[in-house]
C-alpha cells in the first residue's frame, strides 16, 4: 500500500477528500502522517477525529528555509513516505525538500495553470472575466504552481459570480481530482517524462465550451 504524506495550511477540506477516500477503500493508500506550517489549522482537528498522525512544523522555529525543509522531509521519510501531497500548504517548497521525493510530491491548485498562479487564483479568475477556470494537480518542482500537469478539471464561470460562489464550485472538483490522483499514484499508473505527465490506461476525453455553442 502507498504510503502518503500531507501538508497542510488551513480548513483541510482537501485532506478530508483523501482521508474520506481511504476510509471507503476507493483509495489504496495509508495516510502516514500530516504536517502543518500553522497549529491553528482546522486540518489538525480531523486528523484528530480520524486517529492520523499529525505534527506541526513552524517555519519561524528554524533558521533558515533550508533548516525547515529538511525537518520536514526527515519527518517524513521516517515514516516511509513515498508520496507528499499538498493540500492547500501555502509555502513554496525549493530544492532542500524536493530532492528527497523526486517528481514525488503533487499540489493542488485552483486554476487551469499556467493561468492565475499564486494567491486568490479564483479571485483573479472572477476579475479576468474568463468564462471557464477549474483546478489543477501537478507535480512540485521549484517554480511555483507551474510543475507538470497530472490532471485538469474545467468549471464554468456564471456571470454573477464572486470569489466565494467560483471558489465552492472549483472546490467540489478538487475534492474528486486530488483523491484520484492520490490513487493513480497508488496504481503506480503515472509516468513522468520531463513536462509531459501520462496517467496510463486513464481516459482522454472532449472540451467543455462555455457559454454553450449555439449554432456550430
Ligand atoms: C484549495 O482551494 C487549494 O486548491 C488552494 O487552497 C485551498 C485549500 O483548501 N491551494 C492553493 O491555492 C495553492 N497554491 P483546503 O485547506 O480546504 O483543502
């Protein structure tokens, strides 16, 4: 069984897909342990209620980034973790974490990158005035919300919508694209060839156009 690791900042709503996802077996993997960079994370209170290790690293507790880094992966390469993924962990992780789980560690992000990188992706989203935006899950390499692509999914913008009403509905498919992820990984089913990520056996499918094509 694949043994995971999760980072997390905040609410956790993502963590609580994977953790909703192994418990019902649609995931084959063991949650090993959960750090968090903030102790006030409400994502510490569901590992509580489902028995899952959990710790707190706080950047400000080292001397430097690279001192952080390495802490983490020390904590979890001792539990045998052989994937990181990131849950809503909102730091930039460089070379002193990465190399240790190469083309091993994947992120969530709610934007189709390269589109709307960095903070308030949603807010951007909303302001642009794009008609479709959606979530992404990558692989972590040293630019930020930029690595190799694993799996895009495309949500509709409405035209009322706010930050908060585009957030909900991108959210609702992060919480069905990184638990997959988790169990491709799982499956051993992703092959990483530089920028080109390829989910073996996975189907792929249309486009979505939105608003919807009338005449064409
Ligand atoms: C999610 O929307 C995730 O995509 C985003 O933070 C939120 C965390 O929510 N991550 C990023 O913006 C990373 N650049 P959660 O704590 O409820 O999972």
């Amino acid at each position: 069984m694949l043994k995971i690791g999760v980072l997390v900042s905040g609410r956790g709503s993502n963590l609580q897909a994977i953790i909703d996802g192994v418990e019902s077996r649609k995931i084959y993997a063991s949650i090993e342990l959960v750090i968090s960079d903030n102790p006030d994370a409400y994502a510490l209170q569901r590992c509580k209620r489902h028995g899952i290790r959990h710790s707190v690293l706080r950047r400000k507790d080292f001397s430097s980034k690279d001192e952080f880094e390495e802490a983490l992966a020390e904590n979890l390469k001792e539990k045998g973790v052989e994937l990181v993924v990131l849950a809503g962990f909102m730091r930039i992780l460089g070379k002193s974490f990465l190399r240790h789980f190469p083309n091993k560690v994947i992120n969530i992000h709610p934007s189709l990158i390269p589109a709307f990188q960095g903070l308030h992706a949603q807010r951007q989203a909303v302001e642009f005035g794009v008609k479709v935006s959606g979530c992404t899950v990558h692989i972590v390499d040293e630019s930020v919300d930029a690595g190799p692509v694993i799996v895009q999914a495309v949500v509709p913008l409405l035209p009322d919508d706010t930050e908060e009403s585009l957030s909900e509905r991108i959210l609702s498919y992060e919480h069905r694209v990184l638990p997959q992820t988790v169990q491709w990984f799982a499956e051993g089913r992703v092959e990483v060839d530089g920028r080109k990520v390829i989910v073996r056996g996975a189907e792929y499918g249309t486009l979505p156009v939105n608003p919807r094509l009338e005449k064409f």
